[in-house]
C-alpha cells in the first residue's frame, strides 16, 4: 500500500476513535445530568420519581421544621407563581440556610409528591456580609483583609 493511503487510513481510523470516543463519553454522562426546576415547573410537569434533578427557590417563612430525630428538617420551597414544593433533607444545614432565603435542593421527587434533598446549597443576595466583618466600619474591614493577605505574599 502507497504511503498516500496509509496516511488516510489512519486519519478515517482516528476519526472513528474521536467519535467513538465522544459518544461513549455522552452515554456515561447522561445519567449524571441533573435538570433544575423551579417550583411552579415541578408541579406543572415533574420529573420521574427517583429522577435526580435541582429544586431552586425561596424558603418559605414559617415553614421550616425541625424533626424529632434531630437532623431531618422538612420546609416548603417557593417560587415567584403560588407554586410550592415540601422539601425534606436529612443532614447539617447550610450556615446561610434561613427562612426567607434563597435555595438550591440537589434529589429526587419522592412518590407522596415530596422532594428528598440529598444536597441544599444555600443562596445570599448580593448584599451579603459575612459574620465575622458584620460588625466592622469600612476602615476595620479592609484593615483585617490586609492583616490576612501578608502572610500570603
């Protein structure tokens, strides 16, 4: 065979390896794609039961409950229509997890209707401090940043 065409067989060979490799890659992952709903899109069409997908909303006040066990909250999670979705998550919370505040619940849809968290993310507005400079002026603030950037330099 000519070396022309040894050349274009590897190149048709490589070709076939890129795309074969592509779409094994597309399988693998299209079980770990986890769609985002908001609440009024969930009750309007929910996902499948056991389907993991993203609830994204706010808490809704008054609604967060501690269980008796201790570490299983249950909350509604609201969205901008007269839309809510019951939420029930087993673990630590989020610092910034409060009523009122915005939230991202990684699960499933559980068969009663309610949504089984596994993961909560926590959401702040754009106005956000945290705890430790809340009660600091502007100067003491940039003062501490500095103090806590020398060490790094």
């Amino acid at each position: 065979m000519k070396a022309k065409h040894q050349r274009l067989v590897l190149v048709v060979l490589a070709l076939i390896a890129l795309v074969g490799a592509g779409l094994l890659a597309a399988y693998a992952l299209r079980n770990q794609a986890s769609y985002f709903y908001l609440p009024e899109q969930m009750q309007a069409d929910p996902p499948q039961v056991g389907q993991a997908v993203r609830l994204g909303g706010m808490v809704a006040p008054g609604t967060v409950e501690m269980q008796a066990d201790g570490i299983t909250v249950t909350f509604t999670v609201t969205g901008r229509e007269d839309s809510a979705v019951h939420v029930r998550f087993a673990g630590i919370l989020p610092d910034l997890f409060q009523e009122g505040s915005g939230v991202v619940a990684e699960g499933r849809l559980a068969a009663d209707g309610t949504f089984e968290a596994d993961k909560l993310l926590a959401k702040h507005d754009e106005n956000y401090v945290p705890r430790e400079l809340q009660d600091m002026d502007e100067h003491q603030a940039a003062e501490m940043a500095r103090e806590t950037t020398i060490g790094i330099e």
